[in-house]
C-alpha cells in the first residue's frame, strides 16, 4: 500500500512540471507566446494552493483511501479533458481543475501512512513515500518533453490519465478491501458527534503550541532551502554562463539527494539518535546552499545541491513525523495544514529571497539562507528532545 500511494503522489507532483518542457510545443499548437502558454504551469500551482486545506477534513470524514482514488479518478477525467483541449484557455482551465483534484492526494497519503504505520517504523515509511513522490516533480519535465516529442502534447497528457486511471482502480480495489476486512472484526461503540468544520478544526490545530512550533519550522524550512535552490539556476547562467537547461539539470540533483536520503534512511534511523536528525539536516543543507555562494565554478554546483537535497530532507522527514503526532483523530486536516505550509513558505520565500537578492546580492543571501538552516536545524533537535522527554 505504501508503494501504491507513493506511486499517486509520484504522478501528483509530476502534474505539476509536467509542461514544463512542452511550452514551445504548446506555444505552437495554440499560434500564441511561450508567455501566454506558460499560464497552464502557473494555473496547475493556482488550482493545488487553493484546494489543499479542503481535502483534509474531507479524508478524515470519509476514509483516506477512498478520497484518493475519487480525487484520482477525476484527475483522470480532466486529464483526458486536457488532451481534447482546443484552445489554449481551456487547457489552462482544465490544469487549474488538475491541480485542485490533485492537490488531495499527497497530503492524503501522508495522513494514511500517520493512521496505519506504527510510530517506530513511520519515519522510514514517510521517507521512502517522500522518496518515490519527490521523483515526480524531477522526471515531471523529462516525462513531459519526452512524450511531447516522440508523440504529441496530447499523448503526454493521455499518458497521465491513464496513470491515473490504474491509480484509482487499484487504490479503490485496496480501500474495499480493508473495509470487507474490517467488517469481520468487532468495532468499539463510539459516541456520534457532529464533525467540526475546516476553520473550526484549523483554529483547533493552530492552538496547540507544538502544532505551531512545526508548521511554522516547515515554513521557514521550505523558505530558506526551497528558496535559495529556485534561484540558484539564475545564478549558475549568469555567473559561469551555464546555459539554462544544463543550470536547470544541475539544480534537480536537489531531488536526487532526497531520494538518496529515503534509501539511506533505515541505516541512519539505527545509526543517529532520531531527535538528532534535524541537526544534521540543518547542518548539511546550510552547508551545502552556503557553499553555493562560494564555488569558483560550476562543476561545483552539482554535489552541493545533492547534499543540500539529503539535509532538506533529513530535517523535512522530521518535521512530517511530528505533523503525526499533532491531532491522531484528524490526520488529513494535520497534512493539509503541512502542505500548506509547504506552499507558503516556499511562495514567501522565492519572492523575498529574490528581493535580497537583487539588494545585496548572491553571497550574502546564500550565506545568511545557510546560517539560518543551521540554527533552524539545531533548534528543531533541541525542541524535538525536550518534547520526547516530556511525553516520556
């Protein structure tokens, strides 16, 4: 099941560069501007930010699982939608519905893995999920400029729907599953309440101090990190001469670093104390992004942004573990609320960096991203013990 649900959440984020690299291509079908057709990849990102929080309650109430594969099973319908799109105005409609319907099922998936996996296993589970699902967003492009030119912008999109299709058929036949199978055991009587509403259950959330603790650190996280790393494409084209694409390749090494974490996970889960992680994440991440400011050529760049994608994630992973243990009886709610986090740190984060950058330039703000991950780092292990001494 984890391996499914990382496979959803792989497509998921895929969606969201998947036109990346299909922009001339569209540019071309609709007789328009690389601009103009450039409002499908912005519209996708608009139709994710707005819709994350409203998938969490929803399941909390209805079952994590089925939401899924209904949010899945849309996705393939607008998808296919997409592929027919005759004008460049419907397609970017149909990508702002994608990325509504999309937005349910990697927070979802969070949420399943925080209801169904033990405590001592779930930070090895989350990571290989963060794992797979990071991917998505890495090969979105490739797996979009490969289809688009081997067969059409269309067929990318066909390709897609039909992942999704298998998706929701599989994840479906899991959740009847489960449910036949609990059926045939005894359930505890539970007393019916009237469920609370998303602003109720969001102010619920919010005051809980540790709650604010971790979405607020996974804000500053995703700000600092997530920040510096969009921008370090610019600065690798304008200082070296990188060329854009090649400075875009160099940057998604970030992804591979993720990846090798999640496989790295186990040996460092028996190896470092789990309250020590996010020391060593902030330590290696701030490293990494302040050497960026300092290497005398490009080459440089890559193992920088490989070990800068291992830290984020060690101190991400975390992070998401603690988003577990926030509200047991609202999961979804939990990682909606995670997600957004996510989303507005690195929103905030992009345009003030880039603020700071044109101000006082690329040392300074690469340095000051860096010193500030590690202090971000050693204050979250700090917090993290002092909670885990607490509730022992």
């Amino acid at each position: 099941m984890l391996l499914i649900l990382a496979t959803a959440a792989f497509v998921s984020l895929a969606g969201t560069r998947l036109c990346d690299a299909m922009l001339p291509a569209l540019a071309e079908a609709f007789e328009t501007g690389t601009v103009e057709a450039s409002a499908v990849v912005s519209a996708y990102a608009i139709g994710y930010a707005v819709t994350q929080l409203l998938w969490g309650p929803v399941g909390d109430r209805h079952g994590k699982l089925r939401v899924i594969a209904i949010a899945a099973l849309a996705c393939t319908a607008i998808t296919l939608a997409a592929a027919a799109a005759t004008s460049l105005s419907a397609l970017v409609l149909a990508r702002a519905a994608m990325g509504a319907t999309a937005a349910g099922i990697f927070p979802l998936g969070l949420a399943w893995i925080s209801d169904n996996v033990p405590l001592a296993q779930r930070q090895q589970a989350l990571a290989r999920f963060s794992g797979v699902s990071v991917f998505g967003m890495i090969l979105g492009p490739l797996l979009g400029g490969l289809l688009s030119e081997a067969w059409s912008w269309r067929g990318a999109f066909l390709v897609v729907a039909a992942m999704y299709a298998i998706i929701a058929w599989v994840v479906w036949r899991r959740d009847r599953a489960a449910k036949a199978e609990a059926a045939t055991q005894p359930q505890p009587q539970l007393s019916a309440g009237p469920s609370p509403s998303l602003v109720q259950g969001l102010r619920h959330l919010w005051a809980l101090p540790w709650a604010r603790v971790v979405l607020l650190a996974t804000a500053a996280e995703v700000a600092l990190g997530i920040g510096c790393v969009a921008l370090a494409p610019t600065v690798l084209h304008q200082r070296f001469g990188l060329p854009l694409d090649k400075a875009g390749a160099v940057v998604a090494l970030f992804g591979v670093g993720g990846f090798l974490f999640s496989r790295a996970a186990p040996w460092l889960l028996r190896q470092i104390a789990r309250p020590r992680l996010p020391a060593l994440g902030g330590a290696i991440m701030g490293a990494s992004i302040a050497s960026l400011g300092l290497i005398p050529d490009w080459g440089w760049a890559a193992p920088a942004c490989v070990l800068a994608g291992f830290g984020f994630f060690t101190l991400h992973n975390t992070l998401q573990v603690q988003v577990t243990q926030l509200a047991p009886d609202a999961s979804g709610l939990s990682f909606a609320a995670f997600t957004a986090s996510n989303f507005f740190g690195q929103s905030a984060g992009v345009a003030i960096i880039a603020l700071a950058w044109a101000r006082f330039g690329e040392l300074p703000v690469f340095l000051v991203c860096g010193a500030g991950l590690l202090a971000l780092g050693l204050a979250m292990s700090v917090l993290v013990q002092r909670r885990v001494e607490a509730l022992t």
